[in-house]
C-alpha cells in the first residue's frame, strides 16, 4: 500500500490549475488552488480502493517559467 502520493501542479496557460500524479495515470485541474485540492482528493478517492488508498497527498507546485 502506497502511504503517500505526490502530484505536480502546474498553472494552466487557459487559466486555472492542473495535476498530475506521479507514478499514476491521475490528472485534474481546477480554476483555484483550492478548487484544485478539491478535485485532487475526488481523483484519488475514485482511483484507489478505500483500503490502497494514499494516507497522505501532497501537492509540489512547479514554478512558472
């Protein structure tokens, strides 16, 4: 069982936010951060049975260039 998963935010050039899981196939996206965090704890929730799923999710928000 994964203890831990970690997703790379970046800002959407239309707007917004968007995620990606590293080390599984699980993209999201939201207009806000917070919107974003949201939409990343539903992801999860969906991708992973209640007994795998990840204790811990963290977010690493890639600068913008």
């Amino acid at each position: 069982m994964n203890r831990e998963i970690i997703f790379l935010v970046e800002e959407a050039a239309e707007g917004g936010y968007i995620a990606q899981a590293i080390g599984h196939s699980i993209f999201t996206q939201g207009e806000d951060l917070a919107g974003l965090k949201l939409m990343v704890k539903d992801a999860v929730q969906c991708r992973f049975n209640e007994n795998e799923r990840p204790h811990v999710i963290r977010l690493h928000q890639v600068p913008a260039e």
